[in-house]
C-alpha cells in the first residue's frame, strides 16, 4: 500500500502535467493561423539614430495626386505587386494562372485579425503615398515614386484588414498606430527606416511620437 506522502506527489505531478498540457493548449488555440512576413526592420537603436538625422520641415501636399505613384506593377511572373505582397504574407496561399489569390489564410498585425479572403485585405503603404508626397516625394520623378509604392524589399508594404487601412489613410504616427499595442514597436521602426532611406523629412509632431514611441524599443 502507498504511503500518503507518495500519493500526494503522484497527484501533484499528474495536476501539473495536466496543466502544462492545458497550457500548451491555449498557446495553441490563441497563435495566429498565419504571420504577415514585413522585412525585419532595422533595430529600435538603429531606428532612434536615423530618426536623429531625418531632417525636421513643415509639410506641404500641395499638388498630391496618387497617380503619381503608379501601382500596381509586375513583380514576378504574372504576379503585380498586390499579389505578390498577399503570397509573402500569408499562410497556404493558393493561386491561379493570373497570380490572383484564390485561398488562403492571412493574419493582420495591426488589429490581430484572420482572413481567409483575398478581398478582406488591403495592401498598406506603411508610409503613405501622400505622406511621402508631403515630405520630399514631390520631387521625384515618376520612376522614383513608382519604385517607392512597390517597394517589396523595405519593410514598407504589409497585407492588413482593409478597414483598418481605409482608417489609417494617409496618418503619420502623431495621430494613428496600430492598435494592437504588440506590433507598435515594429511598426515605428520600419516607419524610420523607410523615412531614412528614401531621405524624407519628418514634422514636429511626428518626431516627438516617434521619438516617445522608440524608446521603449
């Protein structure tokens, strides 16, 4: 016969291993079924000394037009920029001769919301087209802004909820983030990034939330 003590630890140790199994469960259950995949942007220390170089200007739209950023171009194949975006980012994605996505499974990380239709996403220009406009893009040529709007090597172009997009529109980080507090990080470094690359300026109020927002990066 066991003693007490015995069976107390064999109870223990079941209650833990069925915990642990709950537990792996739940991780399970509440992962995403698939990972938008934005090219890793530069690190937040990294991110915090372009933003120190960007140059600080008022911003002036005057002229904007988003024909002026041809989209969407060919990429690969038959596949445009759209399409080719919506196959990096999601999972099992299946196409037809056209590159059209016909099926698949897609995570937007600025909401945490999974799609299984190709039309429930947008493609975010994470710096937006007129933002760029706004901050030195109006001096580009065509060829120069056409590169920009189909940028799939920068972390500028992430597959998201389509009315998430429409509701970011053309905000810079001073009055929009994502708001799915886990993706904020990446989503201002990739936003310095891009801004340093294509040398764009940044305004007051959007340096001082960028400022705030890396340094907890």
């Amino acid at each position: 016969m066991a003693r007490p003590a015995k069976i107390y630890a064999r109870r223990r140790l079941s209650i833990l291993a069925a915990l642990t199994v709950l537990m792996a469960s739940a991780a399970l259950f509440n992962s995403p079924a698939a990972s938008a995949a934005l090219p890793t942007p530069v690190s937040g220390a990294t991110a915090r000394g372009y933003l120190s170089q960007l140059t600080v200007a008022t911003e002036n739209r005057t002229g904007y037009s988003r024909d002026l950023f041809p989209t969407w171009i060919t990429i690969s194949g038959t596949c445009n920029t759209r399409e080719w975006i919506l196959k990096r980012d999601g999972t099992n994605v299946v196409t037809n001769s056209a590159c059209t996505a016909t099926s698949g499974s897609w995570y937007s990380p600025y909401d945490g919301a999974t799609w299984t239709a190709a039309s429930d996403l947008d493609i975010d220009h994470l710096v937006p087209l007129a933002e760029a406009w706004d901050s030195g893009a109006s001096k580009w040529t065509t060829a120069q802004r056409q590169a920009f709007a189909n940028d799939v090597t920068r972390p500028q172009l992430l597959a998201v909820t389509d009315n998430v997009n429409q509701s970011k529109g053309d905000q810079d980080p001073s009055t929009w983030v994502p708001t799915r507090s886990a993706y904020l990080c990446t989503y201002v470094r990739a936003w310095v990034q891009v801004k340093y690359y294509y040398d764009l300026s940044v305004d007051t109020a959007e340096k001082n939330a960028l400022t705030k927002d890396l340094a907890n990066c």
